[in-house]
C-alpha cells in the first residue's frame, strides 16, 4: 500500500492534475487553494509536465465546458442554495471524461499473459513444482520454466508466492526490471505503476534491480517483516520493517488501515471496486481513515467513510464516486 512519501506514479498525478484543474476553473478557488495549487505543480517536473498535459485536454473540451458552465450559471438563479452541490456534479462529469481519456490500458504484453485476474479477481495458481501463487485484483502472471530455472514474470499487479523448496533450481521474479530469487519462502511483490514492492512474509529473498544510475545493479537481501522497494525514479531502496497483519490483509479479504491519508485508502479501494473514486477537494486527501473493510463489500466502506469524515457525494451510476 502507498504511504506519504512514497513516489508517485504517472496515474496518481494524472488524477491530481485533472483534480486541481477542475477545482480552479469552478470559479470558487480561494487564494490559499490557488497558493496550494502552485505549490503542487512546483513539486517536479512530473507534476508540472502532468498539469500541462491536463490542460491541453481541458483545451480540448471546451464544447463541453461550455455546456456545463451554462447549467452552473442557470443554476445560480433558480437552486441558489443549492448550486455548490449541482456544481459539484457537474465538475465530476468534466472530471470523469478527462480521465477517462487520459486512462492508460493495459498493454499488449499484459493481454499475453499465461494467467490474469481482472478488477475485484483474486485466483490460486498451483504451479507443476509445488509452488502455489495467489493472483491479487487485476494482476497478469507468465510462467517460464525450464531444467535448470523456475522463473515467472509479474507483468501487472499483486502475487503472493509460497515456493516450494528445490535447491537445485532456483525460484526467480522477473517485475519491472528487478528480480526476486528465492528457494524456499512466501512473499508478496507488487508493480504499482513502475515502482515494484516486495515485501516477506516468511524466510529470505535476494532482490535485485537494474537501472542506469553509476551503480548498476544493486542487490539487497530480505528478511520476514521487511519491505524494499525499486523504481527508474529512486532506485533499490532501503529494506524497512513492515507489519505484516496490515501488509497481508488482502489475502484474508480484508483491508486495514491506520490513520492513513485518505487519498492512499481510495487508491487502495480502487484496485478492487469497479469503476473509481475521486476526491475532488484537495484539501480532503490527507484526512486520516481508520478502518477493516471488507473486499466483497466496498461499496458499504466507501459510505462509513463518507459518513465518519462528513464528506457529499456525487454518484454517477453507481460505479463512479465523487467525494467532495
């Protein structure tokens, strides 16, 4: 699961960019939230090149913008107490149609893949040597094994792999270019854009990663409760401790969070709901969540969520939530 200060992925940004943009053409912006809005875009050149692409979208739209500013103007005099919720509505609307644009589709590779679970899926996969691989939500897995390697590729997702043990032939995870090997044990390895997370729960893994910095390849081992992490962005990282009751919630059927940000809970819920949810005041994505949710029952956490933190939502049919 992603914690503040962790990387950002292009798709996180995307949907911040496309969340500021709306908030600052509703006409509503206060200074602080204009103050905030520059303020984000100055954090990298990844957040200012992804507000630019935003923009040049919104560019685009404007049949569609003026459509939808002609009903708030409309609205002002005939709802006028409740315009900020109509508004509200509308804003979603412009904000579902750019990132549905901007969506990214899984890639050709992925729809290759040997096994593949879709959004909400999990699946077991007991694999010719004993080893067992339980699929997470919306994950794609290749296996390529020979006489002198067990190898598999995780070309998408989240997989928790309980090798069997053979000496002889080593157990290797190829994930956005690093590998984990293993001859006996159980950890989970998630790519979550392009940064990679491999996390133990029992025994001992080698990782290694690749990238183009002085270094080359580094390598780090990793041990029960311990968490590393690589990305083209940051490298291999550094193996920090994990707890294990919230890392391996999933494979339960649970998700368990302890005062996380808000914004890290609903990407947590998008992975495993159909359609999306968004947060379209900015202010709102560091409020704090606590809470175990059921998988199979998101939809009731996304309304005690709703109901705990006082938030509206904007609803477009029923898969489609806007939180503001």
């Amino acid at each position: 699961m992603n914690r503040p200060g962790e990387p950002e992925t292009r798709d996180q940004l995307d949907r911040e960019a496309v969340t500021w943009l709306v908030r600052l053409t509703s006409g509503e912006t206060t200074e602080e939230e204009e103050a905030e809005a520059r303020a984000w875009r100055a954090r990298s050149p990844a957040h200012e090149q992804a507000f630019q692409d935003a923009e040049r979208l919104w560019r685009g739209m404007e049949p569609l913008r003026g459509r939808v500013h002609a009903l708030k103007d409309k609205e002002r005099v005939l709802w006028p107490r409740r315009t900020a919720f109509r508004w509200g509505a509308a804003a979603a609307m412009l904000a579902l149609v750019m990132l549905a644009v901007l969506d990214r589709t899984a890639t050709f590779t992925v729809w290759l893949a040997d096994h593949r679970t879709g959004t909400g899926q999990q699946q077991t996969l007991h694999l010719a040597d004993g080893t067992v691989a339980h699929l997470n939500t919306d994950t794609a897995l290749s296996v390529h094994y020979d006489a002198g390697v067990r190898r598999v590729a995780l070309l998408a997702g989240e997989a928790d792999f309980v090798v069997a043990k053979d000496p002889s032939r080593p157990f290797l995870v190829d994930a956005g270019g690093g590998t984990i090997e293993a001859v006996g044990t159980d950890f989970v390895v998630r790519r979550n854009g392009r940064r990679v997370t491999v996390t133990m729960l029992e025994g001992t893994t080698r990782v290694s990663y690749t990238d183009t910095s002085p270094q080359g390849e580094a390598a780090v081992p990793l041990h029960a409760a311990q968490r590393v992490a690589y990305s083209p962005d940051s490298g291999l990282g550094s193996v920090e401790p994990v707890d294990l009751r919230l890392e391996a919630a999933w494979r339960r059927g649970k998700l368990i969070f302890e005062a996380a940000p808000l914004s890290t809970v609903l990407d947590e819920i998008n992975r495993y709901r159909p359609g999306r949810v968004w947060v379209l005041r900015h202010d709102l994505t560091t409020l704090p969540v606590s809470g175990v949710f059921d998988l199979d029952r998101l939809d009731e956490a996304l309304m005690a969520i709703q109901r705990t933190l006082r938030l509206k939502a904007v609803s477009l049919g029923g898969r489609w939530v806007f939180l503001l």
